[in-house]
C-alpha cells in the first residue's frame, strides 16, 4: 500500500544525501548524478554558499506577501535582465507556473488569443502548460485541450509560415527540445521565427526552464542564435534545486500586466530570492561559464570517442543526448546498477545533466560506466 498517488513510475532507490556531483542512498551505495534533478540543481548537492545562504537567510524572513516592496526581488530581476533586452521580471515557484505568466501576458499585450507551438516541445502539465505541450502523451485522458494553441512541426519554416495569420499573439519555443528528444533549433529555424515576429508584430516567447542559467554555456540559451525574445521563461537550474520560477519580458510588456492581473502566493519569497541570487552571481560570472562550454567540449569529445557511430550525440552545453536507436529503459536501469544516475528524452534518448559543477574526472568515471552498459548488450 502507499499513500501518494501513483502518478510517478519511481525507481527504487531512496537516496538521502548528496555532494556536488555525488549522492548516497539509504543503504550506502554511491551514485554519478548525471540528472541533477532533471538540471536543477545547477551547483551540485549541498554546494557551500547555497548551504550557507539558506541558513541566513532562514534566521530572518522566510515567507512574506507580494503585497510588501522586495528590494531583494529588485536586485534578481536586474541581475537577470541585466545586458538583455528585458526590461522585468515576475517571480514564481516552477516553470510551468513562468509559461503560464508568459501565456497570459502575450494574450493580454497582443489582444490576441492564438499562440503557436511545436511538436515534442514541454511546457509544463498545468492545463495551459499542457495545452502548449507537443506531445500527445501528456495530454492523454484530460478530456479537450484549450484552443488557443497551434502546434506545428518544429524547426520547418514552409509549415510555420502557413500557421500563421492575424488571430496569432506569438510563437513559444525551446531553443533545445529538452524532454522531446535533445532536438537543437536550426539556424534557419531560429531566422525564420525572428522575421516572422517583426514583419507580422507576433511576440516570440523562449521557454528557457531547462536550458537556462548556464545549462548550455551561456546566460541563456537564445543568446546563441538569432532569436529576438519578448518573453522568456525560468525555473530548474535557477533556484540550484530550491523551488523558484521567473518570467522576463520586454519594457514594451509592462503595461499589460496591471495590479490585479495575475499573482502568487508563494513566489519569489526571501528565501528562493536569497538562494537564487546566490546562484546566478556564481553561475553569470565569465569564467565560470568558460568552464562549463570546455566541460560540454570535454564531455562530448570523451562520448563520441568511446561509442560507436550509430550512437548520435546532440545537444549543448551540459544538456547532451545520446540517441541509441532503440529503447533506452534497461540502460538506465543498467546505469544505475553500476553507479550511475541518467534520465530518458523520449523513448530512445538517454539524456545527460550532469551539475555544472561536475569534474572531468567525474566526467570520465561517467562515460566509462556508461560506455560498459551501452557496449556489452551491441556485443550480444
């Protein structure tokens, strides 16, 4: 018997504790985290100034209403808007609660109620969330999705082009296709949303809650192609694995959403604002980003040496996939029983977030346990 809803295939391990890229379970093996919470928990277990930031920050202020200012959200806003093209920040607590601010706040500018999405994109499993979601998987059993949204093939400009028309408020975006497989926008693509958006006045949206704060060697993901965003979106990584979601947009948005028009009980509290601002001061910092595109460089060199050529490895950053051609169940189930902790991107990718703390030595220990469960089953 249990207590929880079964609405999570979890797997049997219960692990207790964790640092940097290491964590334990409850009968004391030790396990490789190459999920980091699914890229949250960005600084690895426990890191030193996070620890340190919870406990100061827990001897003052925990919780107070958005009734009150917060100089403190003040400051993380500025930080994350800081040489962008943002203007403002809005704070929550996950990132399907960011799209649905970034939903609302497209209709209520615009006046318009369509926006477009693409196949095998994830967006979230709130209904609005869900709706934008490309995936048929997730929306199974809910009965009718909301209307408003259109979903196209992704990275396929002539079908993007024929969505479009006067009803369309603005096209949402992964710039990396995290959960539907670690598929990488085209340049093309990306050029394509970008003229579109200004020659038709649709806003575009960047769903960054997987690929921000780092996880791809920049800031921001669209910071790495030609995408011009009047909104993103934020969650996983920027809390290091305390709950907080965030939504930029542009000063032309400002208006659009007045006192009243949309709220949170929880989000952007002191203590989520101390711990992520902690974060992103570590993380935007010149050096450390250098460090995380030499460790994706590292990553994929040792990968692409170790495997053979069917296995196709994509992505970018510390956000990597490796495509096996197959179903991946049993190798993750493999993985973990020689210490080490992968997660699925669609049926047959194996999917690569390790903290971007991780080392090269982890990185190695990784890629040779992971190279020994791939290996022996081709050999069979």
């Amino acid at each position: 018997m249990t207590f929880l809803f079964k609405n999570y295939s979890r797997r049997p391990i219960h692990l207790v504790s964790g640092k940097g890229t290491i964590v334990q379970d409850d009968k004391g093996k030790q396990y490789l985290d190459f999920i980091s919470g699914i890229a949250v928990v960005s600084l690895g277990h426990a890191h030193p100034a996070i620890v340190e930031t919870i406990k100061n920050q827990s001897e003052k202020l925990w919780h107070v209403s958005n009734l009150f200012e917060s100089p403190e959200q003040e400051k993380l806003a500025e930080t994350l808007t800081k040489n962008t093209r943002f203007a403002h920040a809005f704070f929550c607590n996950s990132g399907a609660e960011a799209n649905e601010a970034a939903i609302k706040l497209a209709r209520k500018h615009t006046g318009k109620h369509v926006i477009i999405t693409f196949e095998q994109s994830f967006h979230g499993r709130t209904f609005g969330a869900m709706a934008a979601t490309g995936q048929e998987k997730i929306k199974q059993g809910f009965g009718p999705m909301l209307e408003s949204f259109r979903t196209v093939p992704f990275n396929d400009p002539a079908a993007l082009e024929a969505a479009i028309d006067d009803d369309v408020a603005a096209i949402m975006l992964e710039v990396i296709q995290g959960e539907g497989g670690v598929h990488e926008v085209t340049a093309e693509f990306t050029d394509a949303i970008a003229g579109i958006c200004k020659s038709k006045g649709i806003l575009c949206i960047v769903d960054e809650v997987q690929t921000g704060i780092g996880r791809t060697g920049t800031r921001y993901a669209y910071e790495q192609t030609s995408l011009v965003p009047d909104i993103m979106t934020l969650a996983k990584g920027l809390g290091g694995g305390f709950p907080i979601g965030a939504m930029l947009g542009t000063a032309e948005l400002f208006d659009a959403f007045t006192p009243g028009s949309h709220g949170t009980t929880f989000g952007g509290n002191p203590l989520a604002i101390s711990v992520a601002q902690t974060v992103v001061d570590y993380i935007f910092d010149g050096s450390f980003l250098k460090e995380v595109q030499h460790k994706s460089d590292y990553l994929i060199g040792k990968l692409e040496s170790a495997l053979p050529k069917q296995f196709d490895v994509r992505g970018k950053g510390l956000l990597l996939g490796i495509d096996c051609k197959e179903d991946v169940t049993s190798f993750i189930s493999k993985a973990e029983v020689v210490g080490l902790l992968v997660v699925q991107a669609g049926p047959t990718v194996i999917r690569l977030l390790p903290p971007l703390t991780v080392t090269e030595e982890e990185i190695d220990q990784a890629v040779d346990l992971l190279s020994s469960v791939l290996l022996i089953p081709s050999l069979n």
